[in-house]
C-alpha cells in the first residue's frame, strides 16, 4: 500500500508537504489561541478533487476540539466533536484519528460520533477575529 500523499496547513497558513506524523502530532500539540486550527489534506486525489479530500481540527476556546473531514463530494461531508479538553484527555481521543486518517486507515471512521455536515445550517469554523 502506497502512503498518501498529504499536505498540513495551521492556521498561520504555515504548509507543510509530505508530513510525518511526528511532524503532525507537534502540529497538533502546537494548537493554541493564535494557531487555532490545522487542516490535512490529501494531494493523491484527481487534480479535479483537490481541496475536496481533508480533516480539519479545531480547537475551541475552552480547548475542546472540532473536526471535520470531507472525502470529495458533499455527501461525505461530516463532523465531530470531542467535548474533553484537549489538555484532559481531548488530545487522546483526537491523535490517533488524525494519524489513522493521515495513512488512509480505516480505524478513524468509528474512532469518533461523525454526523453529516449540513453547510447550510452549520458554520462552526466561524470567524474568530
């Protein structure tokens, strides 16, 4: 099996190419106030789909977490959250998915209570400025 071939952007617009997942969990680990947010996406998607295929992590004020990850068309369009703070177990929960998603491992799709992502209705990137 081929390792996919990913990109991490934080939200400083720091990217990353080809990350390793010590790289990523320092990313993750990175997540603060100012850098609230990391984005993996995958680049081995037909040059039509590329910015359709990522996991997005957000940490929140009151340091729970948000992700969202989207597998091409909006059908595949979900998220979930981790109501523990990162800093209290949050971080456990929310690692290895990021890590099992980053090497195509089937593992995260039951790690986590995903739900469709209604774009619609939902927005809960909001601007933080």
């Amino acid at each position: 099996m081929t390792q996919p071939r990913l990109r991490v952007t934080v939200a400083d617009d720091d990217v990353w190419d080809g990350p390793s997942d010590q790289q990523i969990q320092r990313l993750f680990a990175g997540l603060n106030a100012r850098r609230h947010f990391l984005v993996l996406e995958r680049l081995d998607v037909p040059e039509g789909e590329l910015g359709q295929h990522y996991l997005q992590i957000a940490l929140r004020d009151d340091l729970t977490l948000l992700l969202e990850t989207r597998d091409g068309s909006a059908i595949a369009h979900h998220r979930a959250e981790v109501g523990v703070p990162s800093d209290q177990g949050g971080a456990d929960l929310v690692v290895p998915v990021m890590l099992d998603w980053a090497a195509g491992r089937p593992g995260w799709r039951t790690a986590l209570p995903w739900v469709h992502w209604d774009a619609e209705r939902e927005c809960p990137w909001g601007d933080r400025r």
